[in-house]
C-alpha cells in the first residue's frame, strides 16, 4: 500500500478515536487493549485475543467489525472442521458442467476466528497463506481476499484438553497478542447493568467505511520511521536474541512487525514520525509470543524478557 501525498493526515486520528468512542459505549475496554486492536487494523496485521473465557474476547471481535461498515463473518473452529471450511472448496454445478469456486468465510474484511486454536493443526495451516499473503490457492487456483482484511482470533490459554497449541510459525503470522484481564469491581457492576436488557455489541452501528479505514492505512504507512528509530528496533530484537532464557530471540520478522505497528501508532495520536515511546509501549504485545522460551522456563517470563530488553536498550 503506497503513500498518498493528498491524505489527510489527521485521517488516521479520526478513525481511531471514532471506532474507540463506539466500541465502548458497548464495552469496558482498557486503553491498551483497544489501542493495539486498532494498531494491527491500520498496520494490516491481525490480533490474537488471549485469555479466559467470558471476559469478552468474542464481544471485542464483534464491536470492531460492526464499528467499521465492511463484511463480517465468523468462524467457529472445532476439531472436525477442514482447510476448506474457512478457505472455500470447489463445487460442481451440474447446469453448465464446470466446477465454480464457492468461497469460505475467510472472503470478509473482518473474519472472527473463535477458539482457533480447537482447530486441527491441519486447518490452522490453512490460514497461513491467507495470513501472511492475503490470498488462498484451492485447485491450484489462486483468489485474492476483501482488503483490508483482518482477523481477530481467540483462544482459552487455561483449557487444554481437546486443543492443539499453536504452532511457532502460527503464532508469528499474529502481529499483536492482547489479554484482556478481568474488569475492575465498578466496570464490572456497570456492565451488569448496561447489558442486563440485551447485548449492547449486537446494536452498535458503524461509524466508518471501507475507504476510511484504507486511508488510514495509508497515513500509518507514510508516517516516517528514521534511521535511529530503525536501529532501535533492531537493537531491541538482538537483545532478546542473547537473553539466556530463550531458545531463539525475536526474529527479523518481528522487528519488522514492532516497526509497523509503531507507525500505526505514532498514526492514531496524529503524528508523522514515529518516537522511542511507540516502540517501547508495543513491544510486549508484539514480541513476547514470538520467543521461544529454552526448557525450564516458565511463561511468565515472556513480560520479563521484553521488559528486560526495553531497559537495557538506550534510546537513541
């Protein structure tokens, strides 16, 4: 996607603070959270939802796409379902005797996939292509996807039985992993009360369209990133890479995500460069499921990890 000199550059803001304001009016949303979902939107990445179950993972999904005026769907994954349940599959219409291709619910803007990670290992590598190249090939036939085109997947850290965990190569595809948490004792009051009569998420009304979403895309992807700035980056993901607690550091895929996803950033508060800040609030949420932890050491110490290579990376 390229720049365009005629943008707005307040577009992105706009956007940002629009979708922000209607999804909570719906949720309680904390600041972070809502900030990175709308990070991996406008830097055309996607977001795994993390955490345990009724703390409104599937109700955040939903609030961002009825938000934007694009297409939905929903995929609920089981271990049962095929590649092709989410991909599309080729039918034979018996009328004109040729086989058409009937697309899956992958074909939308926003695609919800619930639980992904219930799915068998063999229909979460379905999703690797569409992830990564925006595309799928069925029958050697290859069709583009919606764009933009996000997915917000969930999944239950604390249930195993009847799951497959996620594959390294999965998880990168994921530029951004988000925990919810539980809400504090008066949000969580206040939602009693907001939702005791019906779902406030099923009535939201969107707020933008298509083409304000993609110009401000493009307004995140203009927005400048210096050499110094690059360089921190980069030096933020060789620290991990000699942390002693992981088998493998941040990749330079990572840093390459971290970087964007900064522009995303520095977008949404209206700026046109991107700032140390950028970098160091995003980076837990971008890099700490991409490491891989050595043997003996606990997933806790993820945070501590990133944290560790914030501290000890100067700013330059």
């Amino acid at each position: 996607m390229e720049a365009n000199a005629d943008l707005d550059p307040g577009a992105a803001r706009s956007v940002g603070a629009a979708l922000t304001e209607n999804v909570r009016s719906a949720l309680k949303v904390g600041d972070d959270v809502l900030r990175d979902l709308l990070v991996a939107l406008l830097a055309e990445g996607h977001v795994l939802i993390e955490d345990h179950p009724g703390v409104g993972k599937t109700a955040l999904a939903r609030a961002l796409a009825r938000s934007i005026q694009a297409e939905f769907s929903r995929v609920q994954c089981t271990a049962d379902m095929l590649p092709a349940d989410v991909t599309g599959t080729m039918i034979f219409n018996q009328r004109e005797s040729v086989f058409e291709f009937h697309p899956g619910p992958i074909f939308a803007n926003v695609v919800l996939v619930d639980e992904i990670n219930r799915a068998s290992p063999k229909t979460q590598s379905g999703l690797l292509e569409s992830m990564q190249e925006r595309r799928v090939t069925v029958d050697q036939q290859t069709h583009e996807l919606a764009r933009p085109f996000l997915i917000v997947a969930t999944q239950n850290p604390a249930e195993y039985a009847g799951t497959y965990p996620l594959p390294e190569a999965q998880l990168d595809r994921f530029m951004i992993r988000v925990e919810l948490g539980y809400p504090g004792a008066d949000e969580e009051a206040e939602m009693l009360a907001g939702h005791a009569a019906g779902d406030l998420v099923a009535v939201l009304e969107p707020v933008c369209d298509l083409d304000d979403v993609r110009r401000a895309q493009l307004v995140a992807a203009a927005v400048h990133g210096s050499e110094d700035l690059r360089r921190y980056v980069v030096a933020l993901a060789e620290a991990t890479r000699r942390d002693q607690r992981l088998e493998l550091g941040a990749s330079p895929r990572a840093a390459l995500m971290l970087f964007r996803a900064a522009k995303a950033a520095a977008a949404l508060t209206g700026r046109d460069h991107v700032l140390p800040d950028d970098v160091q609030a995003l980076a837990p949420a971008v890099l700490s499921h991409r490491l891989l932890l050595a043997p003996g050491v606990p997933e806790s110490e993820r945070a501590a990890i990133v944290a560790d290579a914030v501290e000890s990376v100067p700013a330059l």
